[in-house]
C-alpha cells in the first residue's frame, strides 16, 4: 500500500514510518522539520520504499506537491510537545487547521483513508475518570494550552465533517502520553526530562507535589495500534483512545527513572504550570474491542529502552563538542 505521513520525523512519526516500512508499505513522508528531527529518519535513508519530502503542511501548493494517489494518510505533523507547541502556538494551531485540510483534500482525492493523530489533551483537565471517547471534556479554551488543545479538536471537527459532506474514510486516534527513543530530549515532556536528569546527574524536578497521575505508551505498542486502526476494515468514523490504562502517580515514575538509570540524584519539587492536568488515564475499552489490541511493554523495559538511547545522545553531544 502506498501511505503518507505528515509529520513523519517526529518522534512517534518516526517510528510509525518504521512499522509501515516494515510492513512492505511504500512510505511518503512530509515535514518541514519544525520540531521534528533529521536524524530521526537517517537509518531509514536509502530505503527504496521511502519518500521524503520537505514542505509545510499548510502551504498552499502541499496538494500539488504530493502527487499521490495514496491509500493511506496518516497527519500527525504538529508540535506536540509543552515546549513545541508554546514556542510554535501560530505554527501548531496552522498545521492542525490549514494542514488537516490540506491532508483531508488530498484523501478526498485519492479515495484514501485519513487517520488523524489528536491528543489526550481534548479532555482537557479531566471531570471523568478515566477518560472514555465519548467524554466531551474540560477545556480553557483561550488558556496557555489551548493553541494544542483547541487545534486538535478543530481537527477532529473538520475530520467528521469532510466524512459526513464528502464520505472520507477518517479515523481518530486519541494519543495518551507516550514515550520512547527518539523523543528530544529537551521538549517538556515527562520522562525525557527525568531521563535526562538522572543520566547528568542533576536533580530530578517534579511538578507540585507529584501526587497528580500519568498513564505512560511505549511508542512500539502505540505505533502498533495506529497501524491497526488505520488498516482495519469497517472502522470509518472511529475515534478510539490509545495509551496506557496503568496510572502511575509522577512522584513514582520519578523513582523508576532514578532505580532504572542506577543515578544517585535527588528528587527537587517545583511549582506546578498553570492548568497542568491532575490525573490522566485513558480507557481501552473501545480498541482492545474494536482493535484486539492493548500495550504489551511494561515500564521497566521501556525506561530501560529510553535510557539507552539519552545515554547515547549524550554521550555522542559530549563527544562532538
């Protein structure tokens, strides 16, 4: 099958390019490296079944420049990090608005399917728990998150309404927190910045008093299930969760950073950003029905994976200084 991905460097795009490389799918990939990584790609450089364009999703011309016809469009081009999507709001709200249009077009054209990568973070700061698909949510609408939030669910909106007016196939996939190699280490997000900590030695900060919960993906068991909600059959106009149900308080995944990494460093509380969500777990209900799939790598080995790959970072920027 021939499959777009917007998006395709990043670091949960990278390793769905691998999986659809993997299943003898010829891949095009289009970013414009905003927040995603050149070297996220370079193993997969020289595989004949990859394309790699550079362009902006919401350049007018993008339709043009992906000459198709593609089976398959996966979007998740988009900051999605903290970092990312406050450094880049303008970009971020773009690429979620013009970019899925963009994206959606084309998939009209092709008669493709069209999987939309949105985000936990349309629940917003959680009323139900834990989260189910047909939760609406509790969202700031003009808060310090909302250019992420508020794109994403303009995106899910313009996604079911091309599928009502033009009869697109489109999927949803509402993406918990995940983590893995590949993730920058800098980009805000949870266990990259304990990661990081632990392996330099230095403090390991905790928002608050680290009571509020995250529910954490390896990236392999996510890719696994985007490919299975976007290739099954009979599933146009699904939105289906998927992450990990095992809620861990942060103060405990703190601790399992430090004991996996062997690091000595101390734990440094910190106030807690504004409209941080308290608790977060999604409910799986709906893909292991729908889907036959659940996350099968438990935290040990994961931390295990991603430590290895920041020691490497590390010691490679350590080496070319």
């Amino acid at each position: 099958m021939r499959a777009l991905v917007s998006g395709g460097s990043g670091f949960i795009g990278s390793h769905l390019v691998d999986t659809l490389l993997a299943d003898g799918d010829d891949v095009t990939v289009v970013d414009n490296f905003l927040t995603g990584r050149r070297q996220n790609l370079a193993h997969a450089i020289g595989n004949p079944g990859l394309t790699l364009i550079e362009a902006d999703v919401v350049d007018p011309l993008l339709p043009t420049l992906l000459d198709g016809p593609y089976d398959l469009i996966f979007h998740l081009a988009s900051p999605a990090s903290p970092v990312g999507y406050q450094r880049h709001p303008l970009e971020t709200l773009r690429a979620n608005a013009v970019g899925t249009d963009h994206l959606l077009a084309v998939a009209r054209r092709d008669g493709a399917r069209f999987l939309l990568a949105s985000t936990s973070e349309v629940y917003g700061d959680p009323l139900v728990h834990p989260q189910v698909e047909t939760y609406w949510g509790n969202v700031n609408s003009v808060g310090p998150r909302s250019c992420y939030d508020e794109g994403k669910r303009y995106a899910e909106s313009l996604a079911v309404n091309y599928a009502d007016v033009y009869g697109v196939d489109i999927r949803i996939a509402r993406i918990f927190n995940t983590y893995g190699p590949r993730s920058a280490p800098l980009d805000g997000r949870l266990i990259p910045n304990l990661c990081v900590q632990a392996l330099a030695g230095r403090p390991l900060t905790i928002h608050g008093d680290g009571t509020q919960t995250r529910s954490f993906c390896y990236v392999d068991d996510l890719t696994r299930g985007l490919t299975a909600l976007m290739k099954r059959d009979g599933l146009a106009g699904e939105i289906v969760n998927l992450g990990n149900p095992d809620e861990l308080q942060v103060l405990a995944i703190a601790k399992a950073v430090l004991a996996a990494a062997g690091s000595q460093s101390e734990i440094e509380f910190v106030p807690r950003p504004r409209e941080d969500p308290a608790r977060r777990r999604p409910d799986i209900s709906k893909a292991r029905r729908l889907l036959g799939w659940q996350p099968n790598i438990d935290l040990d080995t994961g931390l295990a994976n991603t430590l290895a790959f920041f020691h490497s970072e590390m010691t490679h920027l350590v080496q070319t200084r």
